[in-house]
C-alpha cells in the first residue's frame, strides 16, 4: 500500500462519519472497493463527472479535517512513540541479566504498552 492510499484510508477511518452518505459511499466504492467512477456511475444512475465531484468534495473535507484536527498525524506520532518505548523494553529487560526486579519492571513495561495498542 502506497503512501497516499494509506493516508487516504485513515483520513476516512478518523472522519469519514463527517461525510454526507453519498460521499462516504462513494469514495469508499472507489478507494476502499477500487470501483471505477464508471462503475459508481452506473450503479447510482449519474455521470462519471457527478462521482467525481462527489469523491473530490469528501477527500476535501477530510484534507480540511486533518488540518484543522491534526488528529491522524497524532495518531501516527503515538504509535511511533510505543513503538520505540517497547523497542527501550526490551533492550532493558536484555540488558537486565540476572537482575529480577529490573527484568520484572521491564516485562511490566512491554506488557502495558502491549495493552495500549
């Protein structure tokens, strides 16, 4: 998955309820079901330029979301941050050796990051 698909994807996961319906439909016919604007077309009775229009309209709106938001960037930020925080664990625990109580504490560490993700 590409980068724009993967950002397009959570852009819709995180906003997509603020869509009309007919948005949500669509974009995710067309990005989520990888349906043609043809095929959109034709399944709702209008023109391809109408699909178009729509699609454009709710890839706007969620743009215009995350930068007002920030939230998906956040997001991302987070799980970058757990990520490297387990990565620190589990070096300590390794680095621990014999020493039980730091072992404990490491093993602690990456079992409640475990649970935030």
């Amino acid at each position: 998955m590409d980068d724009d698909t993967l950002r397009r994807t959570m852009l819709f996961d995180f906003f997509g309820e603020l869509l009309t319906d007919k948005q949500r439909e669509y974009f995710d016919l067309y990005h989520n079901e990888d349906l043609s604007l043809s095929e959109i077309a034709l399944r709702a009775g209008i023109s391809r330029q109408g699909v178009f229009d729509i699609i454009s309209r709710a890839e706007k709106t969620l743009i215009e979301m995350e930068s007002k938001t920030g939230v998906v960037q956040k997001w991302l930020d987070t799980q970058s941050g757990l990520k490297q925080a387990e990565e620190i664990a589990l070096e300590l625990k390794r680095l621990s050796g014999a020493d039980v109580a730091t072992t404990k504490l490491a093993e602690t560490l990456i079992s409640v990051l475990d649970s935030i993700r």
